[in-house]
C-alpha cells in the first residue's frame, strides 16, 4: 500500500515510454492519413477510439503523440537541469554575494511561469516545438537551483565534506566527488516532477496553437481540434485529455515514490 | 526593530526583480530594431523599407534609450502604443484587467476554500482511507490539465444540462447575475488543479503542526483534535501555505490566460494571444509586463503579510 | 476510592503489536503524589498518556483506566477532551516549544479557563493575571501580553504550569517537566511545583528518569522497566531497601556522593545486566 503510488506511477511512464517507442515503428494507421468518408466516427473495432474531424484514426494519433511527449519532456527537463544544478551547486557553496545573486535571479524567474515565458519567446521567434521547450527548460530552472542549493547546503554541513575540504580538496572536487552523487536522488525526483509539469505546459502550448507544426500529432492539438467539434462529438475530447492526466500523473506519482523512497533523508529539503 | 529590517530587504527584492523582469521583456521583444518592422511589413519587403520603417517608429535610437523610454511611461501607466494599430496598450488593457481580475480572483479563492479542509482532513485522517482519498483525489486533480477540465465542465453543464453559459462574458455593471453565470465554468476549471496542488501543501503543513509540542498543548488543555488545529494550527501553517498561494498565484495567472481562450473572456489572456498571433510585440510587452509586475506584487505583498502573522518578525526577543 | 486507579493496563502499538505498557496496576489516593521513573521506552509516558486519551491513533489499549470513578478506557474523545485541562491536566518536557509561537501567552492562559469553565471568562484576564503570579511569575501583566518567544525556559514552564492549574485539576501529570532547563532553573520550578500541588491540593503523577528530582517532589514512586512495573514503594523505602536488581542500580547512580574518590562510578548495568543490548 506504502509503494502503491511508485508502482502506479512507474507503470504509468512505462506506458507512455512504451507508445512512443512501439509508434516509432508501427501504428494501426498512418497518424497523418485524411480519409474524408470517416470523419468523426466513434469508437469500432476498425478504430478503436474513433476518427477525428478529418478522418485519421484517433489511437494512431495518440500513439504519436506520446514521442512529442517524451521529446519535450526530456528536452526541457534537460535544459533546466544542466543550468540548474550546476547554479545551485555553486550557489550552495560559494554563499555570500554569489548566493545572494543566483537566489534574487530565481526569485524574478518566479514571475515568468513556462507558459507565459513560452507565449512572450513565441510572439518574438514565432510558435514551434523549439521555443516551445526553450521556454519550458528555462522557466523550470529556478526549482533546479533551489532544490540543488538547498541539498548542497545540507551535503556541504556533513563530516565528511569537512573532512574533504580540510584535507584540502578544492571546491570543484568536492561538487563532482561529494556533492553530486549525494544530491543525485533530489535531483531525480525533481526531474520526474518537472517531467510533468513540462507535460502539462506542452499540451496548454498545442491547446494554444503556439507548440507545433499543424501536420505533428500532439494531445494538447487533438484537444483543440476537439474543442470545434465538441458540441457534435465530445468523444474526441476524452482521449487525448486522458492520456495527458495519465502521462502528468505517472510522472508526478513516479517522483513522489521516490521521495518517499528516500526518505527520511531528504524531506526536509524538498 | 526586525521588521523593518525585514520589510526593507523585501521591498529591495521587490524592487529589483522589477527591473530585472521589465529588462527581461524588453531584450526579449524590442532590444532587435530591424526584426520588429521586418514583422510588420511581412516577408519580402526591401531593406530599404524596413530601415524606413525602423526609422520612422524610432527604433533606430539606441536601445538603452527606449528601453528608459518604456519604463519611465510604464511609471505614468503609459505601455506604449501598439506597432499596427497606433492604439495606446494601457488602454487596450484597461478594460479587460477586470475580466482576468474576476477569473484569478475567484479562482484562487476557491482553490483556497476547497483545499483547506480538505488538506486538514487528509492531514488528520493520513492513516485512514479518507486521507488516502484525498491525497488520491489530490493527485488526480493536479494531472488534469485546467483546459480539458473546462471542456469537460461545458460538454457537462452547458451543453448537457444546460444550467449555465459555455462562453461569453457580461460585465458585472451591465448584469451582476448573467456576469456570476458566465464566470462559475471558468472559475471552476481553473480552480479544480490548484486546490489539487493546495491540497497536498494544506496537507504536508498541517501533518507539520500534528507532530509540533503546541499541538499537545492545545489538546492537554482540553481541545478536540480538529478545534485544535484551527485555533492553533491554522496561523501556524498558514506562515508556510501563505507563500505558496502567492507562488500559485503564477500558475493561476497563465491557467487564466488559457482559459480565457477556452471561454472566449475578453480579458487580459486572450488580449495577449491574439497580439501574439499578429506579432504586435507592443501589446505583448505591455501584457507580460503587466502580468508579471502584478506577480511580483503579489509577492511582495505575501512577504509583507508574515510580519503580520508571525509575531516573532513583529516583536523584539528581549532575553 | 482511589483519585486514579489503574488495573491491567495493556497499550501496544501498529500492527505488530509492539507491547509498551504490559498489565500495569497501580493506584492513586487525592492530594498524593506518585512518581513514575524509568528510562526512555520503559512505558512512563505512554502510561501517562493513557490517562490522558492521548495516545496516537496505532496504539491499541487494553485493561482499566478509572479518574474519579469514571472509567477512561473506551472513553469517548468528545468527552475525554472535557476531563483534559479540568480534572486532569498535563504539563510536558519541552517548554521551549509547547506554546503556540503565533499567541500571546495570557490568552493561551485564557483559552483554558473558556474552555472549560465559560462562567467564570467575563473575569477571565483576572483570573490569568493571578493564576500567573501564583507560578511565581511577578510581573504578570508582561508576561501575559508577551509571545513565547520574549519569554524564557523557565518563564514558559511556569506558564504551562499556570494552563495545567487554572480549573484547579484533581490529577496533574508531569512529564520530565524540569529536564529541558538549566540545573538552577530546574530546581526553582521543582520547588515551586511542590509548593503549588500543596497549595491547590492536586494529586500529582510525575514522570522522570532521574530519581533525586522524584524524591524531591514525590511521596511514593513506581518503577517501570520494559513496559513492567518492576517495583513500587514509598521513596524512602526503595533508597533504604531497594529490592528489584534494576532498583539498585538506580539508587546507587542516584547517589554518586556517596562514591569514594577515585573509585570508578556505578552504572544501572553493575546491578542489572540486560539480556540483550539495545
């Protein structure tokens, strides 16, 4: 019952890691082929949940979908991690004025959640999956910098690290040998937790038009395609709207199992 | 004493993430000069038209100039003037600030009043079923993205029932009742996703105070569990949970300006899209900023309210 | 009949039913003042608790509980909640942080008087102001619009002691109530427990591990080890004729002036080997 909310969340992801892959190579129909005489059908054994407005077959697109999933997830989280953590490492150790600084620069970040940072690069580089991620990467970096200072701080109070740096091991030692393996599993759960909001900010862009190219499949466009039908079908809402709150559930289930997992070590910091 | 110190310090960050942030907006959308006309004219205009044009909307003076010249407007409540139109942006903005103001409003003050309880409970059952629903409840609301919620709510309740409006919105001056109406969808969707996140704060805050001496305390003397968190435990949490609804504030405003869309509200959201849609950066420049600075604000004024609540910022220790 | 009587209280905890009180039996009479020592995890607080209704939720508790006749054990919380603060009280360990940090101290007084007796709230200040000057606390009326943390340790002790005595309670738990403050402090509060009991009559169940602090205040002491009650008796006795091997240690660690200098102190282990190491 305790791991409960791990083994759901973990088998959730799987799936999700599983549609992207299988669609790599095989989906019931091609996710971009318009075939007029089928338009908006409901669920059949043909196809499974139904065609959308154009004709294509829905569990195809949804297939696809998942690898725009997968791709901006790991992009973004990417981005705010490589940026992240090394600023927050130098932050948890230089303290003084360098902290101070790298601190006051999160708290502006604050201000420009992923969407609205998303919506301000796209009205200036144009909407695609690119500003799309920058976007999402950038504003998450501030909850890698403080999650990171926060254990760095931690790491850096222990005997052993005193020991280190008594002995006269410098400070980029001590982050690579010390620090990092012991704020590893932090960094995880944050990178799970940042996976789904990454998620949830890439469907609002789709929803938005300001995500990707017409011709990609995404859930957050097969919900704005449903949206001008919905009044003649609101079957077409339901299953992209179900895969993106499984897809943001199994991360978030996913990075909390783990927290607990680590427990009671880290919970203080997060 | 401490508190001013403390209310120093905070009006500094304040300060200083305003600048940051409005220096941010402008590098993102003006600090280029030549991309703006490029904008404008489209592709396929000569060179010479667009030097023309940049200069004849004066963005060919240095940027340190009109980025001065944008704040020092912004200071008068002048945003500037919209690159296609002419129009003036603060007063584009005007009235639509009410709209997004309704919708965050209500919202966050719904999120607040169903997650409370809520939180307390799950915190006080953690170890019995209702607890574990809550927290599965919890979990559950935070995956759903605030749009599909809204959908949901008007295949529901608009389409289906047909209790109440899918889209629109009246002022509250034209039609108090027909404006509650068309905002209750709205509100709700964007609610249900963070009293979701509320609740599991509400939750780990309260799970906090359980476990502190004054608790006990308050329950030696007499008082029955769920009295004695909301006597003492409620201004206790609260000193945490009072920092993430102003951080959730963030999320409410940019869940706003998607529902907006969902809704067809005039507000401050939608304004924004469809600057974005035209490329007119002015208008774009002039909303981020806005709805930026009132973030910032917000949480300037959450700063301000712990000095308030907490008594240890107000008072000097005297041992 | 006896203030408090305990009979075959069992408390065991989880799942497991990791046992922390095992049949204990013992009785209180009105206006005495029994002590409670063992060390950590013999069962003391948890015994104390049961008194109180308390215990968290895992516990499972079994046996007889009677207050003043009235039996506790199954006690509904609704009307367990109305003995706590009037009939019996508790004063804890840990008075650095057993005030709630975001009230004034005199409505925290307040608070209890209104809980259980409304009647008497329309003088409610008055009562606090005096109620905190018999705690010994001489400047009242700061101490009362102060927050805890203007306060000092053994300011806030006195304060609490104040909560724990203001319905003028039959039964006053203590629970290591000295063991936070410095040494001077701690012998300050202890006489001034001593001198309150007497004055308001209370029957008083003091918790500690230290055995000098029990004679101090206590007439007669229970001892507890493992969840046992392995000997009772008057404080007196057990320092003359200990009989229980734990027992002894007990006094000979209490009574380090009587060690010659030079010699190697005592430990409870000289006189009690533990079959296992903990």
């Amino acid at each position: 019952m305790r791991r409960l909310g791990l083994y759901v969340g973990a088998a959730l992801v799987t799936l999700v890691v599983a549609m992207a892959l299988v669609s790599l190579f095989w989906t019931p129909y091609d996710p971009t082929l318009v075939v007029a005489g089928q338009r908006l059908q409901g669920p059949s054994a043909a196809h499974w949940l139904g065609t959308d407005a154009m004709g294509i077959d829905n569990f195809s697109r949804i297939l696809v979908g998942a690898q725009t999933t997968i791709v901006v997830g790991v992009v973004s989280v990417g981005i705010a991690a490589v940026i992240g953590v090394p600023l927050g490492m130098l932050a948890g150790q230089a303290r003084g004025w360098v902290d101070e600084v790298v601190m006051r620069i999160t708290d502006i970040a604050y201000a420009f959640p992923a969407l609205l940072l998303a919506i301000l690069l796209a009205a200036r580089f144009g909407a695609s999956p690119v500003t799309a991620m920058t976007a999402i990467g950038l504003a998450t970096i501030p909850s890698f910098a403080r999650i990171t200072r926060a254990g760095t701080l931690q790491v850096m109070r222990t005997d052993f690290v005193l020991a280190a740096r008594a002995s006269g091991i410098r400070w980029p030692g001590i982050s690579l040998r010390h620090v990092l393996p012991n704020i590893a599993p932090l960094i995880g759960v944050q990178a799970s937790v940042t996976f789904a909001l990454a998620i949830l900010a890439e469907a609002a862009l789709s929803f938005l038009g300001l995500s990707t190219a017409a011709i990609v499949p995404t859930w957050g466009k097969m919900l704005r395609d449903a949206q001008t039908v919905m009044f003649n079908a609101p079957l077409q809402a339901v299953w992209p709207g179900l895969a993106i709150a499984a897809a943001v559930l199994g991360f978030n289930l996913l990075g909390d199992g783990l927290r607990d997992l680590l427990d009671p070590r880290l919970r203080e910091v997060s | 004493m401490p508190v001013l110190a403390f209310l120093g310090r905070r009006l500094a960050i304040f300060a200083i993430s305003l600048v940051g942030a409005s220096m941010l907006i402008f590098a993102v959308c003006s600090a280029l000069p030549g991309e703006v006309a490029e904008i404008i004219l489209g592709e396929g205009a000569s060179q010479a038209q667009i030097e023309a044009l940049t200069a004849e909307l004066g963005l060919d003076r240095p940027p340190v100039v009109r980025y001065l010249e944008w704040v020092g407007g912004m200071l008068h409540g002048d945003f500037g003037v919209s690159y296609f139109t002419g129009q003036s942006v603060s007063g584009l903005m005007a009235p639509r600030i009410a709209v997004t103001l309704w919708l965050v409003l209500f919202a966050l003050l719904l999120s607040v009043a169903v997650a409370l309880p809520v939180g307390m409970l799950a915190a006080m059952k953690r170890r019995s079923w209702q607890g574990f629903a809550a927290t599965a409840v919890a979990q559950l609301g935070m995956a759903v993205p605030a749009f599909w919620a809204a959908i949901v709510l008007v295949l529901v309740f608009a389409v289906g029932l047909r209790w109440l409006p899918a889209n629109g919105y009246i002022p509250l001056t034209t039609d108090p009742v027909s404006w509650a109406a068309h905002l209750v969808l709205p509100v709700t969707s964007l609610a249900i996703v963070q009293s979701a996140v509320l609740v599991r704060y509400v939750r780990s805050a309260f799970i906090e105070v359980l476990s502190e001496d004054y608790y006990r305390t308050a329950r030696a003397v007499g008082w029955r569990p769920f009295p004695a968190l909301l006597r003492h435990g409620l201004r206790n949490a609260a000193l945490s949970l009072v920092t993430v609804v102003g951080l959730q504030l963030a999320s409410v405003l940019v869940g706003a300006i998607v529902i907006e869309q969902v809704f067809a509200l005039p507000g401050l959201g939608s304004q924004l899209l469809s600057a974005v849609s035209q490329r007119d950066l002015m208008i774009v420049q002039g909303v981020v900023m806005f709805l930026a600075a009132s973030v910032l604000l917000i949480n300037f004024l959450v700063d301000l309210s712990y000095a308030w609540i907490d008594p240890r910022l107000r008072t000097e220790a005297e041992r | 009949m006896s203030l408090l009587e305990v009979s075959d209280l069992t408390v065991s905890f989880g799942r497991r039913r990791r046992v922390a009180v095992d049949h204990a039996s013992f009785s209180l009479e009105a206006g005495q003042r029994l002590g409670i020592i063992g060390e950590s995890g013999s069962g003391k607080t948890v015994t104390a608790l049961s008194v109180m209704g308390l215990l968290p939720e895992t516990a499972q508790v079994a046996g007889s509980v009677r207050l003043a006749g009235r039996e506790l054990v199954g006690l509904p919380e609704s009307q367990h909640a109305r003995l706590r603060g009037d009939l019996v009280s508790m004063v804890f360990q840990e008075p650095m942080t057993a005030l709630d940090p975001t009230m004034q101290v005199g409505r925290q007084v307040a608070e209890v008087l209104r809980l259980h007796a409304p009647e008497r709230s329309g003088r409610a200040r008055q009562h606090v102001l005096e109620m905190l000057g018999r705690v010994g606390l001489t400047d009242a009326e700061r101490v009362a619009d102060s927050f805890p943390h203007q306060l000092s340790g053994g300011q806030r002790q006195r304060c609490l002691l104040a909560m724990a005595l203001i319905n003028s309670p039959d039964l006053v738990i203590c629970d290591e109530p000295t063991t936070a403050l410095d040494v001077t402090v701690q012998a300050r509060v202890l006489a001034l427990l001593d001198e309150v009991l007497s004055a308001e009559g209370a029957a008083c169940l003091f918790i500690s591990h230290d055995l000098a602090v029990v004679s101090q205040v206590c007439s007669d002491v229970l001892v507890m080890l493992d969840g046992d009650i392995v000997e009772a008796g008057p404080v007196a006795k057990l320092f003359t004729a200990p009989e229980h091997p734990y027992t002894r240690g007990l006094v000979a660690t209490a009574r380090i002036d009587q060690v010659r200098p030079g010699e190697r102190l005592p430990t409870v282990e000289d006189f009690y080997p533990r079959a296992e190491a903990r």
